[in-house]
C-alpha cells in the first residue's frame, strides 16, 4: 500500500517540477547558417588562371565560407553544401567551371 500511495502522490509531484524545453533547431545538413553562395557575378573567372588571388576574390564575391579547387580527374565528394563555392580547372590551370554546393 506504501508504494501506492509513494507512485500517486510522489510522481506527479515530480513531474510538476519539471520543464519542457523545445527542441534545438539544428541546420539541414551541409548548411551553415548565415552562409549562402551566388555563383550569378562570378562567370568572369572562367577562362582565368588559377592562383590564390582569383580564389579569394571568387569567394569573397560569393558569399561562400569555403572554397573547393577541382583538380582534373579528381575524385570529389557529392555532398551538398550550399555555403561552399566550387572552382574546377584544367590541365592548364584555367578555371573552367565555377559552381555551388
């Protein structure tokens, strides 16, 4: 009987006392909030030779947080990250491609 009487008085008792807290809003995956890329301006780059200034400018203008060199024949991943800019090039090292994700 005692620990009836414990479960009906002492249980809800404690569940009074506590507090509802919401979720956390977590980011979709492969984003970061309060980055976006916009590859619209950035077509100029194309047919340029790859070098530190060109990618900092091409990020810069972006709004991107990070930047991806592609190398030819490179294996890259494919996750989607829409606060990363993407620069292919060629043999040669000219910018061939410029994309986000």
């Amino acid at each position: 009987m005692k620990k009836v009487l414990f479960a009906l008085v002492i249980c809800p008792a404690l569940l009074a006392c506590s507090t509802t807290v919401g979720e956390p809003e977590v980011p979709e995956r492969g984003t970061t909030p309060g980055y976006a890329c916009a590859v619209e301006n950035l077509q100029s780059f194309v047919g340029q030779s790859v070098n530190q200034e060109n990618g900092a400018d091409a990020l810069k203008q972006s709004g991107a947080k990070t930047l991806r060199w592609i190398a030819p024949r490179s294996a890259i991943t494919m996750d989607f990250r829409q606060d990363r800019l993407n620069i292919e090039y060629d043999d040669a090292m000219i910018i061939t491609r410029i994309y986000c994700g």
